[in-house]
C-alpha cells in the first residue's frame, strides 16, 4: 500500500461506530460470513481449508504472524461497508482536509523560484477532490496518480488562493512525504 491508500484507510477506521473482532476465532468467523465458506477464506489467506476450520473451532489459537496480518487486513477491508460508504459520500460532498509535512516543488512564471521546500499543511480541499481521490483508489490507481490529484488540489486552494495568485504557477509535485494524514 502506498503512503496514500494507508492514509484513506485510517480514516476510514477512525469512522467504524464499533470495532472489529480482535480473535483469531471472530475474525475467521465473520470472513466465513463474508466470502461464505472456509475454501473461499483459505483461498484469499494463502492457507488451506483445514487449517481454516481449525481457528474457527479454537483448535489454533494463533496464526503465524503473516497469516495472521493477512487476517487482519481482510476483516478491516470487510468491515462496516455501509460505515465506509456513508463517510465517502459526505467527503465527496463537504471536502477532504489533508494534513501533510512534505517536499513540495513546483514550476511557475521566471523569476521566481522553484526550489522544492519542506513544508507543513493542512488544507481542506473542495468535494470534487474528495471525489477523485475515492475514484482513482477503487479504480486501482497507483500512489503517484493519487499524489498527483492532492497536489493538484493544493496547487488551486493554497498556491493559488482559488485563483486569487500565482496565476502563473502551472505544476506542483508532492516529494518526499514525511506524513499525511486525511480527515473526513
């Protein structure tokens, strides 16, 4: 996952109105319910079918630590779906706030620099942004292409003050990403 898509996915959790089951034993559970049986579960972990239904019985009380983040990562992907959506809809129609410490570069009219800097930002970008973002990650878009679209954002609302300056200023690139953190 890039540094993007793990952003989107802990806003996501920050939004879950219960939490996820935490046992080995509830987490196959409810992945059964989910895919519906123990051969569709162990084809998505890379397991076998037995070993499946052992944690399911409590017979294995802990999986060996990459099977168990495949676990884990599986329920979290499943988990209230109708949560996920409601908060997606609201971002796609109230904005997205991005708080970022990164290297930003940028190209613009002469005499004025373009030396790429670090700097700290939050920024709350407009609901087509939002939008996009969802769009291009369920569409399997790549961390670069995601990266593209908030610099995108933060070229039209912070460096150009939506059109009030820098008129001039034609591309912004996002380097170097100590962290990035959405909200919605």
């Amino acid at each position: 996952m890039g540094e993007i898509e793990d952003a989107i996915e802990r806003a996501d959790r920050e939004g879950f109105t219960r939490q996820p089951p935490k046992t080995l034993k509830g987490q196959i559970g409810y992945l059964i319910k989910q895919l519906g049986s123990a051969k569709a579960v162990a084809a998505e972990l890379g397991v076998t079918a037995d070993s499946v239904n052992r944690y399911r019985r409590g017979a294995r009380k802990h999986a060996r630590p990459d099977v168990a983040s495949k676990i884990d990562d599986a329920v979290r992907a499943r988990w209230q779906p109708q949560v996920r959506k409601r908060r997606h809809k609201k971002a796609a129609a109230s904005g997205i706030t991005v708080e970022t410490r990164a290297r930003f570069g940028y190209e613009s009219s002469a005499g004025s620099t373009d030396d790429g800097r670090f700097r700290r930002l939050t920024v709350k970008l407009p609901p087509t942004y939002a939008q996009r973002l969802f769009d291009a990650r369920d569409s399997g878009a790549s961390d670069q292409e995601m990266r593209g679209i908030i610099a995108e954002g933060f070229k039209e609302v912070y460096f150009q003050d939506n059109g009030g300056r820098a008129m001039g200023l034609s591309d912004v690139a996002i380097n170097d990403i100590d962290y990035l953190d959405l909200e919605y």
